[in-house]
C-alpha cells in the first residue's frame, strides 16, 4: 500500500512539478535581469539596514519586517534542514545537495516574487492590521485582473487552502524533536513530545505579535548555534571536504552505486529528492511565506520580497549545505542511518556527546518555530475564508488553537508504535506540498508582469537602476481607487 502511495509522490513530484518550478524559476530569473545573481550582496546587505527590520517602527498592531522574516525563517529553518536534508542524501546520496542548490538559487526569486505579491495584494483588515497572501492574489490577481473564471481561480485557492491545512494532520516536527531529544538524552518519545506541544501552546496563545517577537529572539541564536557547530565540524574534516565535493557534483549527473548502508540512487531519484527538500525546506513557491510577510509594516512590496529571497539563502545555501556537508565530511551519510539520528551522529563523531546534545536542543528549537509559524499561516487562510462570519471566525481560531500541537503529537505515537522511518514520514510530507505548490507557481507565472513591473519601480526609486514612473501603483487597494 505505502510502496503504491510512495510511487505516485515519486512521479507527482517528479516531471510535472519539476518543470513547472525549472520553467517558472527560470523565466522570473531571465525576465528579472537574473537579479538574485547579479544583486545577491545587495540582498544580503538590505537584511541588515534599519528600514528592513523595524520598517520605521513598531506600530503595535502590524509586524515589523524582521519580525516577519523571523517567523518565516523560522517557519522553514525546521526539522527540514536537519533531518529532510539528511534523509535525502541518505537515500538519493550527496548528488541531491548539489540539486537543492540549484532549486535554491531558482527559489530566491521566486520567493521574491510570492512575497512582493502577497505584500502587493493584501488587504487592511478594520483592526488596522493587513493579510493577505496566495488565496488573495489568485482572487484579486487572477480572478479581477486576469478575469480568470471564477470556477477556475477559485479551484486554485480552495486546493491550495486544503493543502495547506492538510499539513495540520500531517506533520514531521514534532516527530523529528522528539526523535532528537529521545535518542540524545536517552528518554522515551513521548516525554520531549509532550513538552513541544507545550511549548508551542505558551507561544501561540499570545497571537502572531507574540509569535513574532519570540521568533525574532529565537532565530538569530538557533541559527547562530547550528552554523558554528557545523563550521566546527568542517574544520576538524578540512581534509575531506573536496572529496565530498566532487562527490556532490559527480553525484549529481551519475547514478550512484551502492556502497555502505547507502541502496544506490539514479540521476532522476537524486534530483527529484534535492528539489523535494529544497521546496520543504524553504517553502518557496509553497505559498506560505507570503501570508506572514504580507501582516509587515513596509511602504514597497519589493522591500518585503528582498527580505524573502535571503530567506531562502540563509534556509538553504548556508544551513542545509551546513548539515549536508557535515553528513557527508563525517562519512555517516552511508552509514544506513536516516533523519536527525543522521545529522546527529554526525556531530556527535565530531564533538561527542556535547554537540549531540547542542544539536538536539537547536532541533527542539527549530521545530518549535516552525511549528509556531505554521500557526500563522492557518489563521490567514481561516480569516480569509471567513471574513464575513466573525462569530465563527472567533470559535475556529480556538479550535485551531487547541489542535494545532495535538496532531503532531499524534504522528509521533504513530510513527513510534506502527514502527515507521524518517523517509517515509518525508514522503508523505512530501505529498503535502504537491498541489498548493503546483497552483501557486502557476499563479506566480500568470502574475509575473505584476511583480516585474513592481521590481522595475524599486529598482529605479531605491538603487538608481532606470527611470522612475510616478504613474504606478505600489499596492492594489491604491490602483482600485
């Protein structure tokens, strides 16, 4: 039954979801002047300035920039990085980084462009606060814009909602935490389970404001912590890291033999699992990003969408090259071992049990923001549904409240008691971003002269790059009026 479920993900998130990200990927990248490459410093430098983390203060009622970069970056800094990237080089071997950086590289733009829509897009709320993300741009973009049939645009939002609460039910974080916290501290699952459903409820019962200011805390440090253990590691195996290179190039175009506890990979396997962890990973075109980044205090859409192309580049060129290069440098990545128990032994060889312990906490931490930040993204798409009907607004906010942490839960006695793995935990994770990200990226492709035009505007009003059209609109409540 699972090996039936498992090949059908396999070709769903083989040619036809491939192609649509490659062609979008490409096309936003020619059409933007390959931005992301030619600009990547100045994307970088932008993260830093005062105008993309506070947005010129906070209001009180919106989240400033950095606080939304937070969430995001610690809605897709998760247990993905530790272990989806792991898993995957564990079944397709070290070939699917190089793959992950590809995907990578293409997601930066269009994140950018999901981002500055999302932002562009949204609506004022009569709190004063602003939402919006992919159900609103397919509504507003496609539906009144493009004049999309209604059947049609509304078929793309509501399968694009579904999905994304799908992952409500089926999730890998609280799974992933507990493996890591169990196995390190020598504890049964349920006891770190218990405390991360915990966790997630002391955060979330505060709203987004206090998910954002606790993950404006938080996700600096994490991923400060990560990084350094990781840098750590690779000076200690400076001797192997251009042999886990080549391996990562040779790897990526050749089929792969078998060789340890590793079963073989062939060049479709390889790439489909380097572009599934990469899409998990970062959630470009996944659609989430957008419906937190669009509630942040910004003046230009563009602004906000920089902010989510170093998103993907802190995500994944430097946290999971981190923990792919460590897996692999170590020698563990054949070692038959799967998921956090992976990366953790992989640490763990190289700064005992103190690194295992420091990465078993980093992972309680990742898990939790992520966790925390995927609440944000069901309450967008809740008030969006339910915008008219207050009162039911009100009871299913609680409902989601109250189930949110309960169904990861769930997972994990599942999966400890039905005797599951890691990777077949990933391949039904997997299934989830399937359709929401097949409906967004086509949406993306059909709002690209939207986001090109919005691009062009910033470029001329921020960097000194062509000339300023006073005539455009920088948000779409602006242009309706």
């Amino acid at each position: 039954m699972f090996a039936a479920f498992e090949a059908v993900t396999g070709w769903l998130w083989g040619a036809p979801l491939l192609v649509t990200i490659l062609v979008t990927g490409i096309y936003l990248t020619v059409r933007s002047g390959f931005f992301q490459f030619r600009h990547l410093g100045y994307i970088i430098k932008n993260m830093f300035n005062k105008d993309a983390r506070s947005g010129g203060g906070d209001d009180g009622k919106n989240l400033t920039p950095f606080q939304a970069i937070s969430i995001a970056i610690g809605g897709t800094v998760g247990v993905s990085n530790m272990s989806g990237v792991a898993t995957a080089i564990a079944t397709g071997g070290p070939g699917a980084l190089f793959w992950l950086w590809v995907a990578a590289l293409l997601a930066m733009v269009i994140k950018m462009a999901e981002v500055s829509l999302g932002v562009y897009y949204r609506e004022k709320r009569p709190d004063g606060t602003y939402i919006g993300g992919p159900t609103y741009y397919m509504q507003k973009g496609l539906g009144e814009e493009k004049k999309w049939p209604k059947g049609l645009w509304l078929t793309f939002a509501a399968g694009f909602g579904a999905m994304i609460f799908s992952t409500w039910f089926i999730t890998a974080q609280n799974y992933t935490v507990s493996e890591a916290i169990g196995t390190t501290f020598n504890i049964p699952f349920i006891v770190p389970s218990v405390l991360y459903v915990i966790g997630i409820y002391i955060v979330i019962i505060g709203g987004i404001k206090k998910v954002g200011k606790i993950a404006a805390f938080l996700t600096p440090i994490m991923c400060g912590f990560f990084i350094l253990g990781s840098i750590v590691i690779l000076i200690m195996n400076i001797g192997q890291l251009p042999g886990a290179l080549a391996m990562i190039f040779k790897g990526a175009f050749t089929e792969q033999a078998a060789v340890g506890g590793f079963m073989g990979a062939g060049v479709a396997t390889t790439m489909r699992l380097g572009f599934a962890r990469s899409v998990y990973s970062n959630e470009a075109g996944w659609g989430t990003s957008p419906m937190v980044h669009a509630s942040a205090k910004t003046d230009h859409p563009v602004k906000q969408g920089l902010l989510g192309a170093f998103e993907v580049f802190m995500d994944t060129i430097v946290i999971c090259s981190m923990t792919g290069l460590v897996v692999i440098v170590t020698g563990f990545w054949n070692s038959g071992l799967q998921g956090a128990e992976l990366t953790l032994t992989a640490f763990e060889s190289g700064m005992g049990y103190f690194g295992r312990a420091l990465i078993a906490l980093s992972i309680f931490l990742f898990g939790l923001t992520t966790s925390t930040g995927w609440f944000t993204y069901y309450s967008v798409i809740l008030k969006h549904w339910l915008k008219n009907n207050e009162k039911v607004m009100k009871i299913a906010e609680k409902v989601f409240i109250l189930g949110t942490p309960l169904w990861g839960m769930l997972v994990t006695v599942l999966n400890v008691y039905s005797n599951g793995t890691p990777a077949q935990l990933w391949t039904i994770c997997d299934f989830t971003t399937i359709v929401p990200t097949f409906v967004n990226v086509v949406t993306l492709f059909a709002l690209s002269g939207t986001f090109l035009k919005l691009l062009k505007d910033y470029k001329a009003r921020y960097m000194g790059i062509g000339k300023l059209d006073e005539n455009v609109a920088l948000f779409y409540e602006d242009k309706k009026k």
